[in-house]
C-alpha cells in the first residue's frame, strides 16, 4: 500500500480508495475531509487516472494551492496538469476557450465587485434614479442574486413576482437597470464573478458539443466544502459529472454559511437523488481539536433542528476548557486579548501564526488592532481589500486591462483622466451617452473622434488623441514585450508613478512601493510561466489571477502574524489559539439574522464554524456595552454562550452579573482582574518549579496581574555591559526546552525585558525573552 495511505484512518481510506461512481462524504469539522480529498487524488493518479481528467473544485484559491503542493510532495510534477482551484478560477478558463460561443473575446475582462458596483453606480445616476432607494450596495446584491438563481434579464421580465418584489421594495426599475448592466458589461467585454457560473450554465446548455468535451474531460471530480455551493454552481457540477458519474463530494450540513448568499444546503441533502448509487460515507473522528473544544461544538450545534445527525468524537487530549471571558468595552476586550495572546505566547514559546481572532463583523477588528498594536504584536487583517483592490493597484492594472481589451468601459473610465490629461467629467459623459446611443465602445470613439459628431471642443480633442497615441503604444509593445517589461513600462510613461511621487507624506510613498510590489509579483508571475511548456498569454493569465486574488491568497509580508478574520472567511482553516470576540446578542447572533428559525440556525452553524477552528484552546469574550450605530448600547451576552455544556467552559466572570466597580477593577486601567483568577497556583508553583531545575537562580514567579509581572525577575542585564548577571553572557551554551541546544549570540534589555538572541543548533535563531525562556546553562 503507497505510504501516504497510512496517513488515514479506516474509515478515510475506505472514501479514499473508491475509484468509480458517485459519493458523498458527510462529517463534521476536522475529521480530515479536506485530506481525503486531497489523498483521493493522489490515489487516483496512482491508480493510472490521467491529471488532465480530474477536476477538484475548492472553496478559496489558497486552498487549492496548498491541496496541489500536498499532491504534489506525493505524486511530483503530474500535479502540475490537475484542474484545481475555486469555481470562479475554474470557470474563468473554461470561458477563455469557449467564450467565444457566446459572443465573449478570449481576452474578457473581469470586473470585480469594485467594478461592477461602480458600473451600477454609473448607470443609476445616468437613469436620473434617487440613490437613496437605489443603493449601489443593495442593487448590487440583488443582480448578483438574480444571476446566481439563473434569472437573466429575459426571465426576469417574464416573472412577475420577481417584478413585484421589487417594486414592493420601491424600486420598480431594478429590470431595466438590469438590463443595461448586462448590456454594458456584454459591451466591454466583461464578465462579472457571477457571470462566470451563470455563462459557463449557459454554455453547458446551450452548446451540447462544448458540454460534451468538458464531461469527457472532467472524468473524476471532486468538490469541497459542498454544502456552501449556490444553484448555479451545483449546475454546472451536476451537468460536468452526468456522463462518468464520478463524483466526490464532501461537506457537513452543520457548516452550511453562506445561505444569505444563495448556498443551498439541500444541494448535500439531495445528493443521493441526484446519482444513482450514491456511496455515502461518514467520517467519525476529529484530529483538530481537543476534546474540550469538540465537546462544546456539538453541545452548540445539537440545538439547531435541521441538521443530519453525526457523530464527532475526538481521541486527542482533554485540553483546557473553553473560556468565557466579560470585557467592559471593545477596548477592554482587546486588551484581554492582546495580553493573553501575549502571554500564552511567551509562555509557550509559540510563533503569533498559531492565534486567531474571529469575528462576526468586519468592523470589530479596530478595537483588536488598537490592542495588538499597543503590544507590538504583528497581525494581519484578512478579508479587507485585498492587495489588487488598492486605488494605486487598480490604476495600474486598469491600465494592463485596456491594452488587451479596450472595449473595458470601467478601465477606461479609470485612467481617461488619471494622471489628469484635462479630460474632465463633462466629456467623459458626453463620450458615455454618445457609446450607449451609437452601441460603439468609448475607446472606438475617441480613436475615431475626428469622423464622430459630437460636443467636444478642439483641445479636448487632442488630449483624446494623445491619450489614444499612449494606449495604441503599449498595444503594440504589448505584441513583443513580456508582461512585466510592459508594465514597468506603463508605470513609467503614463505618468502613474510620477503623480504617486508629488505626494510625499508615507502614505503616498507606501503606494509607490505596492506598485514596486505589484512589478515584482507580474515579475514573478512571468518567470515562473516560461519555466511552463504551454504559457499562454502571460498578461491575460495574470490579470485573471488578479481579478479573482482574495485577501486568503498570496500570503505578503512575514507569514509569522496573528490573523484577524471574519468567521466566514475563516472556513476550513484551524489555529492553535482561537479568540471569537463579540459574543453579543444582536452581534452574534446578528441582530439581522434573528427574524425566522433558519436565520438563527445559521448563526449557530457559523458558531459552530468558529468553534471548530480552535486545535488547543478557545476563548469567547463578550463586553457590557459596545459602541454601536453611533451609540453606546448595552450589550447582553449571547446566547451561544449558554448552549454550550457546562462541563466544557470555564466562565471566568459570571455571565448575567452587572458591572460593578467595587468588585472589577478593570476599570482602573490596564490590570485585568480576571488574570488573577485565571493563575492557578499550581501554575505558578509549577514554574517556580522548573525554574529552579533550569534557570539555578529562582525568583519570585506569581503569574498574576501585567504589574506584578513586571517585577519578576530572572535577570538583570547591564546595559552597559550587555552582561547578565545570572552568569548568562554572550557564548554561553544554553538548553531550551523545545529548541535544544544553543548558543547566546546577543544579550539586550534589561529586568523583565531582558532578552537573549540565541542560535540553535537545529539552525534557528531566536530572540527570547529571559523571564520566559525557561533556559539551562550548559
Ligand atoms: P473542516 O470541516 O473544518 O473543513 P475537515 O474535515 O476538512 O475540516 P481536515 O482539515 O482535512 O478536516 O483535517 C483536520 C486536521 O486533522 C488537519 O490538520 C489534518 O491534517 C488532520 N488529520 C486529518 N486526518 C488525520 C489522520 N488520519 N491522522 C492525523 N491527522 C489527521
Ligand atoms: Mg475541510
């Protein structure tokens, strides 16, 4: 048996090794689904399946990239060839051969949301419409809705209760703004991300020949995470696997987050009536967590009433208890976080990439930021724009995107007039109304300008004409230069950097070295592909990447970070140390989520979600008032918190008690009273304990509130000397713990900051702090 399948319990094999039919893998978090997947393809490429014929379809391109390194370190090279990524990625490329079918040229632009919600902007105030009851935001949502239940603009004006829907909800022109949005995206040869599921549908339908040679390509294909598909999604799967039947899916209804947008958990429910023959299995055992944590996620979970029943057990130790921790204030909040995480991990020596804080909303993180900061402890924020969304980002790549398609009415209107030509508004409206009339693209008329009747006046005029000069310029270096050559190019000339470079504060000139950043990644993107034998167009291919890059993606910066998320976009992933902040009602559960039955259970499941991140220890905080809409409001703790056994969470501070200030001292600054409850003696004792055994000199260890942490001491440094007086001194062998040997390269700090740069002998360098790092001298 190859060795790899030692790596999976019996009852992983069993899915893992089933080669033919239809299958569903339902389980609960951490009992290895993911890994199945990712060994099943193995298994199959082992068992003489072609890579070109398997297709695996992911819930985040970084999913996908970490599943094909993992196949790749098992199978090498062939990994290369499997079709692998999210929907969107997959379908993408599918449309860069086939669009053509539909009237798209291979060279399509994608909008992304920025995009498309400016085009809706843009066409809602050309139709004179009041903003107020259009909201971009909201128009955007439900376009985005129609086109993810395949409702086209024709369906949508065949279906009166759509129709009705929408003027109840006053905005009777939702079809007509519809329609032109379709027509103007269709015009700049553009696809939105929904238009990538909706016409990869069409396609399959509409063109029996081209479903043909998808279903006899994609023979065996999987997907993760199946529970969070939409319609349009589950379509396409259902049409691809019709012919071979070979389908894999995994997922767990208990996980299902995404309803609010269009995820359909009957899509896992009906599995069985969509195939015939449906192997079910069921994966029992859970490798991430503790049994603490896995105790309190099924407690959670068993309140919800839709829901298929499974089993999740774990082997894995008892672990510490879930803690419930009451903070005054988001502030007070954050600083319980930010210490604790501190803490832990001076305590345990742990790298900032083992915790994370979770949240039900993006606009949370502030006051956990603020906190981090205050403690110099790096962390990330995943979820926000990512890299390729930034203004001085998007400004370049609009610019890539009109050289290979100039018809991108929204890359147009872009960079027309940025860096300032004298283009202003008014002519770009003229030039608008006047495409929109004669259905010719922006950039055709202003190449013909001099042949079109319009209201322009002569030096306008000319700016146009230069500006066309500028982009038929990179056209035509674009046919021989490679793609970063041509984008270095266009920084240059087009005046970008110069305009970046006026502005002098450290904001502009962070800009500028994101477009040195964004250089080097087309830099790296161009190299990698000549090392492929097939490279297609490598500007198209990147700008692709572009568009459907999320924050998960293409880790920048150092990887050693704690990571802010929301709950959603925490999906799939695990962390040693989880925070799940805000555990408020009207928060979590959202006041929003409350109104119906299945609202409030997917609440619960996106609990269950946090939860199951968590591999060592979670903690839940909730605060007494919190900032919000404008206001201070009470808050109330919410009720996921009393759903979970008793038996699995330690509630350091009672749940319904008020505050009071005689018996919380909190708020009388930084000490934070529940870190003295939280000091067990015999932690202390423990470590007065072992520091006797390792650091010869023992001191006073009581672990209690961040000031008296200060005066405990192991060892003073002389500043001067950079000498310890503990006989530590710079060439001395020291033992840690978990590194091993090593030795003392540099001495700096002084009383409890005292710290020790110490290389060792696995060949790592650390920087300790000494009153944590449980040293021995040798
Ligand atoms: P989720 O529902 O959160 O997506 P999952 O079911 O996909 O979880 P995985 O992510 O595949 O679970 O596995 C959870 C963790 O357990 C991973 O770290 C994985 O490497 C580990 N794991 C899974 N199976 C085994 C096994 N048989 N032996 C050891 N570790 C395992
Ligand atoms: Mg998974």
């Amino acid at each position: 048996m190859e060795k790899y399948l030692s790596q999976l319990n019996e009852a992983q094999l069993e899915p893992t090794i089933q080669v033919n039919g239809p299958m569903i893998i339902i389980a609960g978090a951490g009992s290895g689904k993911t890994r199945v997947l990712t060994y099943r393809i193995a298994y199959l490429m082992s068992k003489g399946i072609d890579s070109f014929n398997i297709l695996a379809l992911t819930f985040t391109n970084k999913a996908a990239k970490e599943m094909k390194g993992r196949i790749a370190d098992i199978v090498g090279d062939e990994a290369k060839n499997l079709w692998m990524g999210t929907f969107h990625s997959v379908f993408a490329k599918i449309l860069r051969f086939e669009g053509h079918h539909l009237g798209y040229p291979s060279n399509f632009t994608i909008y992304d949301t920025q995009d498309s919600q400016k085009l809706m902007g843009a066409i809602i105030r050309e139709m004179g419409l009041d903003k107020d009851l259009y909201k971009t935001k909201q128009v955007y949502s439900r376009i985005s809705s129609y086109k993810n239940s395949l409702v086209t603009v024709k369906a949508y004006f065949k279906n009166p209760e759509l129709m009705e829907a929408d003027a109840m909800a006053r905005r009777p022109k939702m079809g007509e703004i519809y329609k032109e949005y379709v027509d103007r995206c269709f015009k700049a040869g553009a696809m939105d991300f929904d238009d990538l599921l909706l016409r990869t549908n069409e396609l399959l339908t509409r063109f029996p020949n081209v479903l043909a040679q998808y279903q006899d390509k994609f023979r065996y294909i999987l997907v993760d995470e199946y529970q969070d598909t939409n319609h349009s999604q589950y379509l396409i799967v259902r049409a691809l696997a019709d012919r071979f039947q070979n389908i894999c899916v995994v997922g767990d209804d208990a996980q299902s987050i995404y309803a609010f947008r269009g995820a359909n958990i009957n899509n896992i429910m009906n599995f069985q009536k969509d195939y015939d023959g449906v192997k079910m299995f069921r994966l029992e055992q859970n490798y991430r967590s503790t049994k603490n944590i896995v105790g309190a996620a099924n407690s959670v979970i068993e309140h919800n009433k839709t829901k298929i029943d499974k089993i999740v057990w774990t082997a894995n130790n008892e672990g510490e208890k879930v803690i419930v921790h009451r903070a005054m204030t988001d502030a007070d909040e954050g600083r319980y976080v930010a210490s604790t995480i501190w803490e832990t991990k001076m305590n345990n020596q742990l790298p900032h990439s083992e915790f994370a804080v979770l949240y039900r909303t993006n606009a949370q993180s502030r006051a956990i930021e603020d906190a981090l900061r205050k403690r110099d402890l790096p962390y990330r924020i995943y979820g926000g724009l990512s890299f390729y969304q930034r203004k001085e980002i998007k400004d370049v790549t609009a610019y890539l995107r009109l050289i290979l398609n100039s018809a991108d009415e929204e890359a147009l209107k872009r960079v027309i007039n940025y860096p300032a030509r004298g283009i202003g508004q008014t002519t770009i409206d003229r030039l608008v109304v006047a495409a929109n009339a004669s259905g010719r693209t922006i950039y055709d008329l202003i190449k013909n300008i001099d042949s079109v009747s319009i209201n322009i006046n002569g030096g306008t005029k000319n700016k146009l004409r230069d500006f066309v000069t500028l982009i038929e310029s990179y056209k035509v270096m674009n046919q021989t230069a490679n793609a970063f050559d041509l984008s270095e190019h266009v920084t240059k000339t087009s005046g970008l950097i110069r305009e970046l470079s006026k502005d002098g504060t450290p904001e502009g000139i962070t800009k500028i070295d994101n477009v040195q950043e964004l250089l080097n990644g087309i830099k790296d993107f161009v190299e990698g592909q000549m090392e492929l034998a097939d490279a297609g167009d490598s500007l198209a291919e990147f700008l692709e990447d572009v568009a459907l890059a999320t924050d998960l993606d293409g880790d920048k910066g150092d990887p050693d970070h704690v990571a802010l998320m929301s709950i959603h976009m925490a999906k799939g992933l695990e962390f040693g140390h989880v925070f799940i902040v805000g555990m408020e009602e009207d928060l979590f559960p959202s006041a929003m989520s409350m109104n119906t039955r299945s609202e409030l259970e997917e609440e619960r499941r996106l609990f269950y979600v946090a939860l199951t991140r968590a591999e060592k220890q979670a903690y839940l905080t909730y605060t007494l008032s919190r900032y919000r809409w404008g206001k201070l409001i009470d808050a109330e703790p919410s009720r996921f918190i009393e759903e979970i056994d008793e038996e699995f969470v330690n509630i350091v501070t009672p749940l319904k008690e008020r505050f009071n200030p005689m018996l919380d001292a909190s708020i009388f600054g930084d000490i934070e009273p529940n870190r003295v409850r939280f000091a067990k003696p015999k932690t202390a004792k423990l470590q007065k304990k072992e520091s006797m055994k390792t650091m010869k000199k023992p001191e006073k260890f009581i672990i209690s509130t961040p000031k008296k942490l200060k005066r405990v001491k192991h060892a003073k440094v002389s500043d001067a000397s950079n000498v310890v007086d503990t006989k530590l001194t710079v060439g001395n062998t020291v033992n840690h713990q978990r590194f091993g040997r090593g030795e003392v390269i540099k001495l700096e700090g002084s009383g409890a900051d005292a710290k020790a740069e110490i290389k060792f002998q696995n060949g790592v360098t650390k920087n300790l702090l000494l009153r944590f790092a449980k040293l021995e001298i040798l």
